[in-house]
C-alpha cells in the first residue's frame, strides 16, 4: 500500500469504475483501506456497484461523468480539485471502436482517442496543477498487451493505448523528484462485459483473466513501485513473443480478430 503519513486516511481514483476491470481495481483498493473515488458516465450501474460494496464496509462514492465532453471533464476536474489529496489515481476507463478503420464512424473513433487518451493526459495535468497528487503516490495508466501484439480491427484504439503508454513512461521520469510512483498496466483479454461487447469470437471466454486477479496484481504492483506490469504468465509470454517475433504475434492476431471481424 502506498501512504504518505501512517495515519493519513488513503484516498484513491479510479475512472470508469462501475464495472468490469475499474469496479476490480476499486473493490481491490477499497479492501487494502482507500476511500475510493469512483468516475463512470453510467450512473446507474455506478449506484448498483456504490451499494454493493458499501454493503460490504467498504468505502466508495462515484461521480458522474463522461470523458468525451469538456464540459464533463472540467467538472470533474473542480470536483476532485476540491476533494481531499490522492494517493493512488487510476486511469482505466476506455471504449473501443472495432471493424475496418475505413468504413467506421469516425465520430465514434475520435471518443475513443478522448475517452482513452486525452481525458487521461487532461485529467493528470490538471491535478497536478492543483497539487492534487500526494508525493508518495501513484499514477496508474491502464494500456493495453495490444501495444506489444498489434490489434486489428481496433486500430484507434490500439493507438490510444500507445499513446498512453508512451505518456506515462514519460510522465514517471518528470514526476520521479516529486515522489510520485507511475505504473503502466498491459492487460491482455479479460473477462468483462466490455472484452465480450467487442470480442468477434467469444467461445473462449472463460479462458479470459478474472477482473479481480488483474485487480491482484495491481494492488501488488503499486505496493513494490514497479513501473511495468503485464499480468499473468501466457501475455507475458506473448509480451515477450510480440517483441521479439512481431510477424508471429500479428499472424495470430489477424487469424484470432481481423478475419473474424471482416466476416
């Protein structure tokens, strides 16, 4: 666990928390003692999960928001600028767009760059304007094994993971004299509602990483200050074989969601 002060009350946020990977990480931190934060634009499924684990003692709230809409984004800015210091800010939430790049919506790819990048990279600048972030803290990026892989069909949003990945190994340089720990996470497919909505083939689902063992090792992550975590044993395998072997891993990933997504 992460702390500034060994009575200070612990104070995490994690956008799109209302379920799947976020709802994971918030419950995960929520037991390790933060008062968590939650930001999800479904308000509905954000009560439900507030309910749900506050049933359980644990401490939660949400706030209510959409990434893609300055308006949106600058409200939750003020909000949590005039909240209590964090000490564990996680970026998860993200959307994708999947089909061939040129036949999609291009509105809809356009949110996917700002829900997954820009809100992240407005959302960080404006915190730590406000001296928001507790020196001893942690920012966590939630990227994608789509960077190490190559996903096609899903070629903006792979860019919007790289791009925030990039930004974070940045970011953990400028921000190392301050004390504040960054940590990119690379998950690889996960069983959520958002990897079935946009999964061609999900006859494997079961296979996938449980949202709360991917929570695990965040947790763990945080706890030792490591800057990179690709969870579970087969991505990093495939981590490993993407870097090394590229052509093998877009092979795969062409038979696995390319072809599929085509039909």
């Amino acid at each position: 666990m992460t702390s500034t002060s060994s009575t200070k009350e612990l104070h995490a946020v994690v956008t799109g928390a209302a379920e799947g990977i976020g709802r994971a990480l918030a419950e995960a931190f929520a037991g390790q003692g933060y008062a968590v934060t939650g930001v999800d634009v479904n308000a509905i499924l954000a009560g439900q999960t507030q309910a749900e684990l506050a049933g359980r003692g644990l401490q939660i709230r949400f706030l209510q928001a959409d990434l893609s809409q300055p308006a949106d984004l600058t409200r939750l800015e003020a909000q949590l600028s005039a909240g209590p210091a964090i000490d564990l800010l996680i970026h998860n939430a993200g959307i994708n767009c999947v089909g061939p790049f040129v036949t999609s919506d291009l509105a809809a790819q356009q949110r996917v760059l700002d829900v997954n990048l820009a809100a992240p990279l407005q959302l960080t600048a404006a915190l730590l304007r406000a001296d928001k972030l507790a020196p001893g803290g942690s920012l966590v990026f939630v990227s994608s094994l789509s960077r190490l892989l190559s996903y096609p069909g899903a070629s903006v949003y792979a860019a919007s993971k790289d791009g925030l990945a990039s930004y974070a190994r940045s970011l953990a340089v400028a921000l190392a004299p301050q004390g504040i720990h960054v940590l990119t996470v690379y998950p690889g497919p996960t069983r959520t509602a958002h990897a079935r909505r946009y999964s061609p083939d999900n006859r494997r689902e079961a296979r996938r990483m449980a949202p709360e063992a991917l929570a695990a090792a965040v947790v763990r992550a945080v706890g030792r200050h490591q800057r990179v975590l690709v969870p579970g044993v087969g991505n990093q395998l495939f981590a490993v074989i993407g870097r090394w072997v590229p052509a093998l891993t877009e092979w795969a990933m062409k038979k696995a969601l390319w072809e599929k997504l085509k039909g």
